[in-house]
C-alpha cells in the first residue's frame, strides 16, 4: 500500500461516512463560508456548555471530497475541547488533522471548516 492509498483512505473513510452531519436544535454558534474557486461551501453548528465548551457539533455543506472530508474530521476534533483551544487551532494544525497532501489548489479546500469555525468563534466573542 502507497502512502496515496492511505490519503485516500483516509479522506474517502470521512467522506463516504461524515461524522457529526446534519444539524443541531438549539446551536450557540452557527456559521458558514465558501471556497469560490472550488464551489465548496460549510456550515458550522455549536453548542456550547456553561463551561465553555463544545457540547455538541454538526455540519453541513457540499462541495469536494477534500473539503466534506476535512469538515467532517474537523468534527470530531472539536468536541470537547473549550472555546479558547478552538481559538489557537492553527491552518497547520488543521492540515496536519487532515493528513493528505494537499497541493496548493486543494489547501484553500482544507482549510474552508477551519475558517468556517474561525468566523463563528468571532461572532459569539463579540456577542459576548
Ligand atoms: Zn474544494
């Protein structure tokens, strides 16, 4: 087995079976985005606990295997964790749960939940 059969593996596991699809009853954090180039497109729902952290999760969207797997993936990352180690996920640890190499036409694809989750993070801060 390749290291390319591993990647695909790997993307083909969470995009034929996405962890956490659909949507939430009650989120506190809802947000989307979309990756032009690509036709990508993601939504976010959180909800968080009186401890600050992510209870419960979903997402929606549709676009490339990339961008569907890596939501998907990113998922099962942020369940649990409190809002404030969401806010220093970086793009490379975003690429690195993502695992696949992604050249450089695909990383934006990789990268669209990241950014997705970004944004939310931002509203709900400021709502205070
Ligand atoms: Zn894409």
């Amino acid at each position: 087995m390749t290291d390319n059969d591993l990647y695909r593996e790997h993307i083909l596991d969470h995009y034929g079976h996405p962890r956490n699809r659909g949507h939430l009853d009650d989120p506190d954090i809802v947000a989307d985005a979309d990756e032009p180039s690509c036709g990508d497109q993601v939504r976010l729902e959180l909800a968080v606990n009186s401890d600050g952290r992510v209870q419960q999760v979903a997402f929606e969207g549709e676009g490339c295997m990339i961008s569907m797997a890596s939501a998907s993936i990113l998922t099962e990352h942020i369940e649990g964790r409190s809002l404030d180690e969401l806010k220093s996920l970086t793009e490379d640890d975003m690429l690195a749960l993502v695992d696949a190499p992604v050249g450089s036409s695909r990383r934006r694809c990789a990268l669209l939940p990241l950014k997705v989750l970004q944004s939310g993070l931002r509203m709900h801060s400021e709502r205070g």
